[in-house]
C-alpha cells in the first residue's frame, strides 16, 4: 500500500514539473506588430476637384506607397467641407478618435485649429497654405505648410507671354490670399518680365469654389482680348470650359489639369506636398508635435513644371521655360513677391 502511494506520489511529482516546464517548451507568442501611422485630412472641395484637395490627396497616396502600404500608413478624410464649422467638428472628431495627425487642407481652418489644437496635446494637427503654427500663443502640436506658388506662376507667365498673340492675357482669381495670391503675382511678373507691354488682367472672384463665378469671369476676360488665361483653386474647371470654347490657352496650377481640355492646357505647376508630409511624418514619429513650417519649392522638388504632351509646345518656349526654372533655383532670378 506504501508503495502504491510512493509510485502514485512520484507520478504526480512527475506530471507537474512537466506542466511546469511546459511554457518553456512551447512557442512564445510572436511580439504585436506596430500598428500604422493615422493620418485624417479635412479638405474644402472634393478629391478629384483637378486643383487644392486632389493635390492633397494624392499625395496622401504616394506617401502610403512609400511607406510601405496601408500597413505602414491609413489615411482618411472629409471632402467638401466649405462650410468651416463643420470642418471644424469633423477635425475636432478625428482629434478624439485618436489619428496622429489631423491635417486641415485650408487657410480658412486656422481659427479652427487655434481652439481645437490646445484640447488635444497628444495629437499632432498641420494647416496650410501658411508658415504659421501658433507658437507665439503658446500652441506647440500644429505644424504649417505652404507651397511657393509664384515661383511655377512666374514660368507659366513666362510661357504665356511668348504664346500670347493678343497681348492680353486674363487671371481668374479666387480669394485673394495664400498660394492663390503667391501664383497670381508670380505669373504677373513672368508675363512682364518677358513682355513689358503686355496686358495682363486680374479678376478675384470671392470664391474659392464656385465654378459659375469662374465661368463668367473667364468670358468677361476672352470679351476683354484675352488669348492666355489662368486660374487657381477648384473653382477653375468653370474657366477652363469656357476657355476651350473658345479656343483660349490655360496655365494650370495646383494639379495637372491637362485632361480637362487637352487642346488648349499649355502646362501645369504641380503640387507634390509629400515634400511636406514626410519630415512632418518623421518628427512626429520622434516625439516632435508640431511647431515647423514646410515649403514646396522648385528647389526641393515639391513644385514641378508638367507640360501637356498633347499639346505641341513650341521648342523656344520650352527652352525659355527651362531656363527660366533653373534660374529660380540658382537664385538668378528673383521674384518680386516676397521671400524664398
């Protein structure tokens, strides 16, 4: 009897140091895999508008493929928020779900983002076009962004002037500030720069979305002489129109345009804000909240001249163009409309 309590009392023994040492034996769970970046924008038009929210958009994703797929980096948004309060609940929303970084694609957001910001100092927030994060109020999580938008303005101007048999070349213009202000006294000084006696009328219609406003603008310009015409913002798909039926010349900005009317899109400045987004995306990943400023420049690449292929440009204006970029990279040429 003594030993079968022995025998059975070894068995337990046995049975438990090899449920013990059980863990040892088994495959440790593999370590949770980092979980992607977040980013949610708001943007004031839609993200095939040919101009502002489709130039964010795509570069929303060009930086997920560059960083590895959806599980590197999501993105969400909200498209046609022209109405800025709700832009600001649909950034005040984003903020408490969490995202780390919520971009407000719109120089009309910033009071938005001044009394959102403070509520959420673990969340990175970015605003543009502007160079201002509200340091001076104390505000130390939003990041600003701009594009250089006079410097493709003036190479346009200066292709506009040399195409223009007219002399008369007309601007429709959004509200007058931003990168809108930036391209439209860039492509002014390009027109001049390369003919003195030109005529180029400008026309701020007060909107950055009404494609009817654009529309009528750009025929008031064509009954005024003009053979060129160019525009910034979404609202400009209206003056293309109206310039392709009439067989007017467009400058683009912002997004390629070109296949909105390929016979008559000359060239297109380009917007590549991931020149913008990936060191914002790098200093957030470090601990960085925001406080920066980033700029689009022909230099870094964030502003490219994207000429139409369907389009048969003439080889000398080409030339002028191409030119006329490397000088303002170079610093040979300056441009009357504020600094680098």
């Amino acid at each position: 009897m003594r030993r079968l309590f022995l025998f059975a009392l070894l068995v337990g023994l046995a049975l438990g140091l090899v449920a013990c040492g059980g863990g040892e034996a088994t495959q440790a769970p593999a370590a949770e895999e980092a979980r992607p970046f977040r980013i949610a924008v708001v943007m004031p038009s839609a993200i095939n508008d040919m101009a502002f929210s489709q130039s964010m958009y795509d570069a929303l994703v060009k930086l997920q493929q560059d960083m590895g797929g959806p599980a590197k980096l999501e993105f969400v948004y909200s498209e046609n928020m022209y109405v800025v309060d709700d832009a600001a609940a649909a950034i005040r929303d984003y903020a408490s779900q969490g995202y780390d970084l919520v971009i407000a694609h719109g120089s009309q957001y910033g009071s938005s983002l001044q009394e959102i910001a403070p509520d959420f100092p673990e969340t990175s927030f970015a605003w543009g076009t502007t160079v201002d994060t509200f340091k001076e109020m104390g505000i130390d999580n939003v990041f600003a962004y701009e594009a250089r938008s006079e410097q493709g303005g003036y190479v346009n101007g200066v292709m506009a002037a040399l195409l223009s048999q007219s002399g008369v070349i007309g601007v429709v213009g959004p509200i007058e500030t931003g990168d809108a202000k930036l391209y439209i006294d860039g492509f002014k000084a390009g027109v001049l720069a390369t003919n003195p006696d030109a005529q180029v009328n400008v026309n701020y219609i007060g909107s950055f979305s009404d494609t009817a406003l654009a529309a009528e603008a750009a025929k008031t310009h064509i009954q005024a002489g003009a053979d060129v015409m160019t525009g910034t913002a979404q609202m400009v798909v209206g003056a293309i129109s109206v310039a392709k039926d009439h067989g007017v010349l467009w400058f683009g900005t912002q997004a390629d345009q070109s296949s909105l009317a390929p016979e008559i899109v000359v060239a297109n400045q380009v917007y590549d804000w991931t020149v913008a987004l990936k060191p914002m995306v790098e200093n957030i990943q470090k601990g960085v909240r925001g406080g920066e400023a980033y700029s689009l420049t022909l230099a870094n690449g964030g502003l490219t001249i994207q000429y139409n292929p369907a389009f048969n440009l003439p080889a000398e204006v080409k030339d002028a163009a191409q030119k006329t970029i490397q000088g303002i990279i170079d610093g040979s040429i300056q441009i009357p409309v504020g600094g680098e």
